[in-house]
C-alpha cells in the first residue's frame, strides 16, 4: 500500500463522516490506486497480450495440425500431435539449423563480449573526442540488416571485395577466401559482419556501467600502488559483471532473430552450414507452405527464449531491477 | 550543417571516462592512439567502401581498389539517381508507417509504465515480465499466425464497405494503403513492450514526492500524469522516439511477409529486391543501401547521445 492511501485513509478516519455510508465505501474503492491505474495499463497490456501472446497461442495450436495451406488448418483436438516435432528430430536440416544457432550465439555473444570490453576500455581512457568515436562505433548498430547485408556482400566478394584486396595488397593472396560460399568459412563470415554490427552495443553497455564505478575504487587502488594491469584485472573488470550478463541476454537472444541479415545475403537457403532457425522457419513456412513445420520450429525458437529469459528476469527481480 | 556543428559540440564535449582517474599510472599514449585509429579505421571501412563504390561506374568498380576514391574526372552519381528512382515510393510507405507507429508505441508505452511503475500492487512484476518476455519473443514465432489472419480477414475489403462510405474513393488514399495501417499496428503492438521498458526505467528517477504531494493536493491519477508526469516525460519521448524511429525504419521481417511483392512494400524491402535484382551493379546497391540509411542515419547523427542513451536502460 502505497504513502498516499495511507495517508488518506487515516484522512478519512479523522475527517470523513461522510465517507462511512455505502457510497463512500465505493467511492473509495474507485479511488485506490489499483483501479485508477487501470486505464493506463491494462489497454497496452491487453493489446499485447492479443497481439503477441495470442499469436504464440496460435502458432503452438497451428503446430500441432499438420496444415501445408492447401484447406484450412483443422482445430480439432482429435487432430491434434506431435507429429511436427517428431519430424524434427530426424530432419538433417533442422540439425544442422539448431546446431548452427547455438554456434552462432555462443561465438558472436562471446566475440562481442571482448571486442566490446576492448572498445569500451579504450573509449574510457580517452579524453579527446571519445563522444565522436562512441557515435561512430555504435553507427553500425543504428542500420538496417539489409543495409549492412548489401555492404558486407560487397566486402565479402571473391574478385574485388574488400577483405580479399586487402588482403592481396599485402601479400597474402593466397589466403583470400570465397567467404560467402565456402562451406567452412560461410558461418564465420556472417559472426565477423554481425560483430561488426554489434559490439558497439556491447560498448554503450560497458561503458554506462564503467561510469558508476566510484571514484574512490580507482584513489585507493592509486594509493596502494597498483599498476594499470592490477587496475584493470582487480578494480574495473570484476565491477562489469552485471554487464556482461545483460549483454550476454539481449545479444543471445537477437542471434534467435538474426534472419534478416542472413536473407539479405543468402536468399531463402543459407544452406546447411549457414542455415539458423530463424531461416529455417521462414523457408518451411512461406517457400516450402510446410506451415504447420514452420509453426513448430517457431514455437521451439519462443521455448528456446523463454528458458533463456526467465532466470535473467528473475535475476534481475532479485536485485530489485524489475 | 547541423549535422556537423553537432558532431563539434560532441567533440568539444568531454565524456567524463576514468581517463583522469588513471592518469599518472604508466602507459603509452602513443600505443593507445595507433590503436584507437586502427580500430576506428577498421570500423568504418565498410561504410567507406560502400561510399567509394557507390561513385563509380561498373567498370571502374570492377578495376580498381574498393576502399580508393574513384578519379575526380568519372565520378558519377547515376547509380544514386537509379536507386532513389527506385526506392522513392517504398521509402514514402516506409514514412507513412514509421511516423504513426513511433508515436503510437511511445504513448502507449508512457502511459502502461506510469500506470506500472506509480502504483503498488501485486500484479505489477508479472506484467512487466509479460512486457519484457514480449521485446524477445522472435518474430518467428507469430508470423504463421499473422499470415494466416490477413488471409482470412480481408482489411482492404472492410475498409471498402464502411457502411455507405468506401474509404478507397477519398482522395489520397489507395487501396494499398490497407497494407500500410497494417504494418503501422504492428509496429506499433511491438513497440510498446521495448517502449514501455525505457520509460519505466525513467519513471522509477523520478521523486516520489512529487506525486505524493500531487496526491495528497487531490490530484486523480490521471491529473498527476497530465500536469506532472507528462512535462517530465518530453526528454524522455524524444530519447524512445529516436530509438523507435529507427527500428521500425530498419525492420525487414514483418514488411517481407506482409507486403511484399505489393506496392506497399517499405524501403528495406524495395532494397533487397534491387540487390537481387542486380547481381553484379554493386555501385547501384550500395547507393541503394546508403539512401535506405540516410533517415536513419541523420537521426543518429543528430542525436547520437539520445540513441546511446536508450540502450543503457
């Protein structure tokens, strides 16, 4: 109960005669704080539970059916299986997709996570423009996939892209690589342009945490002699741990969604070294009209976030940042 | 001009880092700068490249360095004038759902968190999750769903035959525009979970006292957000209306399964048709892909430090 209804309650004790009848009791009722907000939260909230949670509902019945959008889905419950996630389990292209995902996510968030810190650390050091190189680290973050797809197709190419001609300029030509359709490389390729994209993020993160680091730490570091490797490993990093969680959280879980630049770049088929889940079900469902499996695959990718989201929400619950 | 007297004041500007704090502890400046420049470099090699190549003709292209600047005498801007020629129309649609959506979600997120964050009832921790849980949910996830809805419901045709009033004879407005609210509401519905987080995280700064007084004053809950919340919040709007400026303005997934192939195609899908379009006219695409980001981009550049400022929270 709020400092307000308690205070007004003991108003209404010491003043209000008027507020013992029915009525008031009512009035009163209206007044609380629970029914007032209402109006505020309750029609965003309703529209995304609609919304959102609805079309999850959906999806999960739909994957049930095994509708390939010829009639309507059937929802019956007679009809309903497994039959879609049983397919699954011996499809070797959702193998390769799900293995591929859990790659990606763990190399990209790790990779982020250093090249992030890296950034973030050297910003801090700097005094002059540091504001400037923050806006163009984090420029890449501001893009579209398709945009930074058409870019990192340009790098990427055999003949004249960048990356190769580099790397024929100084001399080591024979290390240049069909990025984008060497099996071995493809998945690689598409970590180094998302990293790109990405560790400025990692950076606005680490750099927001760096600041509340007080300043006493580094004083008494200072005075005890420390030198600027024992700072860095005794006093800044261990204060970033908070960080690295939340970075951790949001960046696994955009791998999950990271379809757009890998349409972009490959079309439909990534193929299977390249192919996420996020690919997958597009393809099954809109190209191949497997609704149903494309249904399925959806639903494993909502499972695969809401294992992944719960104990960091409660994590942050216990710490009182919910 | 804006853009670059911003770009000075953010110079001039001085982060307040622990440079200071470690200063007179033994370390290179020399080393720390090469790296800071190589880094830099490096980062915007792509956005440089991708410049250079979108001045050339194809032939020079495909001849020289992609990182060089091409000779002053060819450089040409036909790929540019191609590619907006192209994407013109998708970045108008783009716009027409941008705008609504941003604003939308940025209310609807104002008003959800300052009725989630001012008051104190059981309920409130389940419901954020619910609103955090929905800023991950991979869009993946709906669009089965979605797609089957839209083919079932027919918006174009209901909103034809509005009683006696067909919508499509009102000047401006095409049957295509259907498509656009479409995208405006999902934009929207998504938007207000990320949206609702950023002003919560604000609401929960702000002094308690003062809607304590403003209560104890008799002030209703909706009177203390109009006369009170509402003011506090403009700094706010303008952080999550960046933000969500350029979401909606970047997202492919949802303007691919909905309009694409129709005329209400946004320009993140208008683009990708032209780079599979013109396999080998990379100068066209990156044109392409540098107009597709100039909205976004001047956003960013103007209010960088808004931007920067959303991801913190």
């Amino acid at each position: 109960m709020s400092l307000h209804n308690r205070v007004k309650n003991r108003l209404s004790i010491v003043t209000g005669s008027q507020k013992r009848d029915t009525r008031g009791r009512i009035r009163e009722l209206l007044w609380t704080d629970f029914v007032q907000s209402m109006p505020f939260w309750l029609p965003p909230t309703a529209m995304l539970v609609i919304f959102v949670y609805g079309s999850v509902l959906w999806n999960m019945i739909i994957s049930l059916t095994d509708f390939q959008g010829i009639s309507r889905p059937e929802y019956r419950v007679s009809n309903f299986d497994l039959d879609m996630y049983v397919q699954m389990l011996s499809d070797p292209s959702f193998h390769s997709a799900a293995r591929n995902t859990v790659v990606f996510m763990i190399a990209f968030t790790a990779i982020c996570l250093v090249i992030g810190l890296l950034l973030a650390l050297l910003l801090d050091r700097q005094v002059k423009f540091g504001s400037v190189f923050r806006t163009i680290y984090l420029l890449p973050f501001s893009l579209s996939y398709v945009v930074t797809g058409v870019l990192w197709l340009w790098m990427f190419n055999f003949e004249v892209g960048v990356i190769n001609t580099l790397l024929r300029i100084i001399g080591l030509g024979v290390f240049a690589q069909h990025w984008l359709s060497n099996p071995n490389l493809k998945l690689l390729s598409v970590i180094l342009a998302l990293v790109w994209q990405y560790s400025g993020y990692a950076m606005v993160i680490y750099l927001a945490t760096l600041r509340t680091i007080p300043r006493a730490h580094y004083e008494a570091a200072k005075v005890d002699g420390a030198s600027l490797y024992t700072m860095y490993r005794k006093v800044i990093i261990p204060q970033l741990s908070s960080a690295v969680v939340s970075i951790s959280v949001v960046l696994m879980l955009f791998t999950l969604k990271a379809f757009s630049w890998l349409y972009v770049v490959f079309g439909r088929n990534p193929g299977p070294a390249a192919d996420i889940l996020g690919t997958m079900m597009y393809r099954e469902a809109f190209a191949a009209t497997n609704w149903a499996y494309g249904a399925a695959i959806g639903t494993v990718l909502f499972g695969i976030t809401i294992t992944m989201l719960a104990p960091y929400l409660y994590w942050q619950y216990k710490r009182g940042e919910l | 001009m804006n853009i670059i007297t911003e770009i000075k004041r953010m110079a001039n500007a001085r982060i307040d880092g622990s440079a200071e704090c470690l200063r007179g502890i033994r370390s290179s400046r020399v080393i720390l700068h090469l790296i800071t420049i190589g880094v830099l470099a490096g980062f915007l090699l792509p956005l440089h490249s991708g410049v250079m190549t979108s001045i050339k003709t194809p032939s020079e292209f495909a001849e020289t360095l992609p990182m060089v600047p091409p000779n002053i005498g060819s450089i040409t801007i036909e790929p540019w004038t191609v590619a907006f020629e192209t994407l013109s129309t998708s970045m108008i649609n783009s716009l027409m759902f941008t705008i609504p959506a941003m604003v939308g979600s940025a209310v609807l997120g104002s008003i959800a968190a300052y009725g989630l964050t001012m008051v104190d009832w059981r309920g409130q921790v389940g419901i954020m999750s619910l609103f955090v849980a929905a800023i991950f949910v991979p869009k993946q996830a709906l669009l089965v769903p979605i797609s089957r809805f839209w083919s079932i419901v027919d918006l174009q045709g209901i909103l034809a035959n509005l009683g006696p009033l067909n919508l499509w004879a009102l000047p401006f407005l095409q049957p295509y525009h259907a498509t656009i609210f479409e995208l405006a509401v999902y934009h929207t519905v998504f938007g207000i979970s990320i949206c609702t987080l950023l002003f919560r995280g604000y609401y929960l700064t702000i002094d308690q006292s003062l809607i304590e007084a403003a209560k104890l004053d008799g002030a209703s809950f909706f009177a203390t957000y109009w006369h009170i919340i509402r003011p506090l919040s403009y700094p706010m709007f303008a952080v999550v209306c960046i933000f969500q400026f350029t979401q909606i303005w970047n997202e492919f997934l949802f303007g691919l399964v909905l309009s694409s192939g129709t005329q209400a195609a946004p320009a993140t899908v208008t683009l990708n048709d032209l780079n599979s379009g013109y396999a080998q006219l990379y100068n066209r695409q990156a044109a392409g892909a540098f107009i597709v980001a100039i909205p976004t981009l001047l956003v960013y550049l103007m209010f960088g430090d808004k931007f920067a400022k959303a991801q913190e929270y």
